[in-house]
C-alpha cells in the first residue's frame, strides 16, 4: 500500500511552529544544531526564510514528514534552498 504525501507552504504561526519543534525533536548531528534551529526560527518569523512543508496523509491525519527551507540570495536575483529534511511518518 501507498503512502500519500501533499506539499504546502508554511501558511501561518501555528505551521512555523510545529516545523520548528519537528526539527528540535529530529536534532542533526553537528555542532551549534540547536543554535541553527534558533536562527531559523528567527529568520522564518521575520519572514527572511520561508519553507514547503510535506505531509504524510496516512489515515487522512496529516502528520509532518518533511520540510524544504529556502531564501533569497544575498547577492543573486535568485532563490536558493538552504535545508532539506524528510523523515519516515511515524506510525499510528
């Protein structure tokens, strides 16, 4: 069986915040992890960052599986990808 995955973009408050702590429950395995997340945080607020977020609709409750962040370039008239996360959708 299939799973069935839809993309939005990161909407409002709430959708920030529920990709924020995903990604503080799914540490990386580097330095300064948790100081990233915090800039990250910041910089989506601030509207500087913004994200695609992906979703896993198993049993028609969307659970958050996946997140693209990406940005302006500093010096570029383009946009670049800065983060890409997917993870298995955890099961129920």
């Amino acid at each position: 069986m299939g799973l069935h995955y839809e993309f939005r973009s990161l909407d409002n408050e709430q959708d920030a915040k529920n990709m924020i702590s995903w990604m503080r429950l799914r540490p990386l395995d580097y330095k300064h992890f948790n100081d990233w997340v915090d800039r990250v945080e910041h910089e989506i607020f601030s509207g500087y960052k913004q994200a695609i977020l992906g979703f896993c609709m198993e049993n028609r409750q969307p659970q958050l599986v996946s997140y693209l962040l990406f940005q302006k370039h500093k010096q570029l008239p383009f946009m670049e990808f800065k983060s890409l996360r997917v993870a298995k959708p955890v099961s129920s």
